[in-house]
C-alpha cells in the first residue's frame, strides 16, 4: 500500500474529494476487504482480517502471523 498523497490537497474547489485521493482510498479500501473461497488466502494478511471459508462453510479470522493462525468464531482454531 503506498502512502497518502500527502503532497496534493485532498478537497478540490467544488467540495469533493480530488482524483489522487479518490484513487488512493479505494485501494485502501480494496485491501482491507474481506475474502471468500475454497482455500484461505496466503497474501496481504492483517489480525482480523476475516474469510469465508466455503470448505468449513463458515466465516474464520486471523489470530496470528507467522505462523498465521485462523480461528472461528467461537475462538477455535481451524
């Protein structure tokens, strides 16, 4: 994730948010999005990050990285 455009003023005349600012909070955003799929994601993991696991047919959290642990909702490991 890069930094902030810091350099740029990040309302413009018209009261709205100006292009790079626009453009770096969407890929704030983007990355902070939750997952779903067969297999867990591997990348870009953060504590808490939550994914939907089809397998288990339930929603799991990052406990932990390295080594990263997931766990349920009940705070078992899975």
């Amino acid at each position: 994730m890069n930094r902030p455009p810091f350099g740029s003023s990040a309302i413009d005349k018209a009261g709205s948010f100006t292009t790079s600012w626009v453009d770096w909070l969407m890929r704030l955003w983007v990355s902070q999005q939750d997952s779903i799929g067969l297999t867990r994601p591997t990348e870009n993991l953060k504590i808490g990050k939550m994914h939907l696991d089809l397998t288990l047919g339930k929603p799991i959290w990052v406990l932990s990285l390295g080594p990263t642990v997931w766990i349920d909702a009940t705070g078992a490991v899975v």
